[in-house]
C-alpha cells in the first residue's frame, strides 16, 4: 500500500541503530527524504548506505545530540536547507542504564533527563516552528512500556518516557488547529538483529540489559510469547506518521510490545 510517504521530509533522531534504524529503513521503502540526526557518525553512515539502496528519496547524516539546543537547530535547518522543509519528526533518541533507583545518583538521573526528556522537547520545539507555518506535520515520539508499567531498574527511564505520553497529548491538543498529528509508540523490549548497532548503542553489548535467561522469561511472559524486533516498531511509526492512514489519529499512545501493556 502507498502511504503516501513519497519524497515528504521526514527527521529521524537516533537513525543509526536498532529502532532508529529500523525506522529510517521503513521510511527509505516509501521513498521519504531522510534526515538522519544521530552522535554515532559512522554507523549513522552506514544506515543512510542502505537506506539508499532501499529506495529513499536521498538521504543526509547530521552529527547532533539532541541534548544540545543549538546542534538540534542545525539538524533541522540541514533538514530544510536540502528538503525545503519537515514534515515528520520521529523522536526516537533514549538512553538508560539498568540500575534499581538506589544504584544511581543525580549525575545518572540528569543524563537521563537529558536524553530521554529534553532531547524531545529541543527537536519537537524546533520542528513545530517548521511545521506551524506550513500548516501540516506529523510528530511521532519513541516511549516505553516502562512508562506505563514501572519498571524496575527503569525509575528515572520510565519517569521521563511517561513525561514524553503526557507532554505529546497537550502537544497535540495545542497544535491540532495546525494540522499538526502528534502520538507516541511504547515499544516493550525491543532486540537488534545482528550486526545492526553502533557502538553508542545500548544494545551494543546486549548480555549487559538482559541475559539469555532474563529474555527467555520474558518471552514467555509475553501475551504473543516472542520479544519485538524492531520492525515491529518501525511499521507503527510509519502508520502514524502517513496522513494517509492515520489522518484522524492524534493524541495517542501505542504500545507495541506483544501484549506487555494493555491499557483501555
Ligand atoms: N530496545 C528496546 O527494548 C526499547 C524498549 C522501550 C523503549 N525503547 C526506546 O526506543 C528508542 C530506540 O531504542 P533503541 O533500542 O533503538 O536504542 P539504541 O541505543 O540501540 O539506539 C539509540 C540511537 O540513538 C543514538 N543516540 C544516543 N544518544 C543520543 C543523543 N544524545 N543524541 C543523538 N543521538 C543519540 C545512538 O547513537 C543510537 O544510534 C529509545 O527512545 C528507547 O528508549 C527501546
């Protein structure tokens, strides 16, 4: 199906591994025009290859961490300047180290902060000052489970995620009149095939989130008994964001993470 995603401008922070990566090669089969803002040069690199060679409209690599107003003000003006403009945001950037509340302290709780939280609001404060005046864009914010659930060894995490459901509904709310879509995905945990993580990802050693036995009790705690790919979340951003099919859907929370959440 056409989801009318061809050759619109569309953001991805965090483009180079696992989800992120996922979504920027969900976007490059509709033929979108992908701006990919990520620390991880190289592999960010890497992705944009192959996104490529999957049909993206063109692809460009800017170095931004999204805790930096300024460097996230260069990734959508590179955006615009080589796009005209944006027209999807995927906040996808997160960060956490498993850690039960008391193993951390307010250097770890700020970092936290910082990625998960203030990095949502820089990139959505700066795209809505793109899309306002264009009168149309779709915002699409990477969450958690956690933050519907608590966690633990996620309390900051699952904290600041919980942050992000709120903080996109009253973005919604404030810039529907714009025409202006705004909903979040909650994956549950969500593994990378191979091969497909920088060294800056969290995955990039994965028996340090979750050993083989922790994800063979979570798989069979799952409703649907198998852990996400990132795929799974990928097709749930593409949905969201494609007017097309979601043209009425805003203010939402999607939890994609076989069953883990169901909340009414
Ligand atoms: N994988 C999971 O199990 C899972 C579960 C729930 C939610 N999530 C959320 O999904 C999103 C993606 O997770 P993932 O597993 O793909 O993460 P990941 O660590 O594999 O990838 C994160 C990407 O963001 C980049 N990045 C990190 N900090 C950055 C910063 N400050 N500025 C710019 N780029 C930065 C990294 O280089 C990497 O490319 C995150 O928001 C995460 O919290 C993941």
């Amino acid at each position: 199906m056409d989801l009318g995603l061809s050759g619109k401008s569309v953001v991805v922070t965090g483009g180079a591994s696992n989800i992120g990566r996922a979504i920027t090669l969900a976007f490059a089969k509709e033929h979108a025009a992908i701006t990919i803002g990520d620390i991880d040069l190289p592999q960010a690199e890497t992705v944009a290859q192959e996104a490529l060679k999957l049909g993206a409209s063109n692809v460009h690599v800017v170095k931004c961490d999204v805790t930096d107003l300024k460097e996230v003000k260069n990734l959508f003006s590179e955006a615009v300047r080589i796009n005209q403009t944006v027209d999807v945001l995927v906040n996808n950037v997160g960060w956490d180290d498993l850690k039960f509340f008391t193993q951390t302290d307010p250097a770890f709780w700020n970092k936290v902060i910082q990625v998960n939280f203030v990095g949502v609001l820089n990139c959505t404060h700066t795209a809505l000052a793109i899309m306002i005046p264009n009168s149309k864009g779709s915002i699409v914010s990477i969450s958690s489970d956690a933050s519907r659930q608590g966690e633990p060894r996620e309390a900051v995490y699952g904290g600041m995620k919980a942050g992000i459901n709120s903080f996109m509904k009253t973005i919604a709310k404030e810039n529907g009149r714009y025409g202006i879509r705004c909903n979040v995905v909650c994956p549950g945990v969500t593994i990378p095939h191979e091969n497909q993580v920088g060294e800056k990802s969290m995955w990039s050693d994965v028996e340090s989130m979750f050993t083989q036995e922790q994800l063979g009790k979570i798989t069979k705690a799952l409703p649907l008994k198998k852990i996400g790919r990132p795929e799974d979340i990928a097709n749930s951003v593409l949905f969201l964001a494609a007017d097309k099919v979601a043209g009425h859907v805003t203010g939402q929370v999607l939890s994609v993470s076989g069953g883990y959440s169901m909340i009414g």
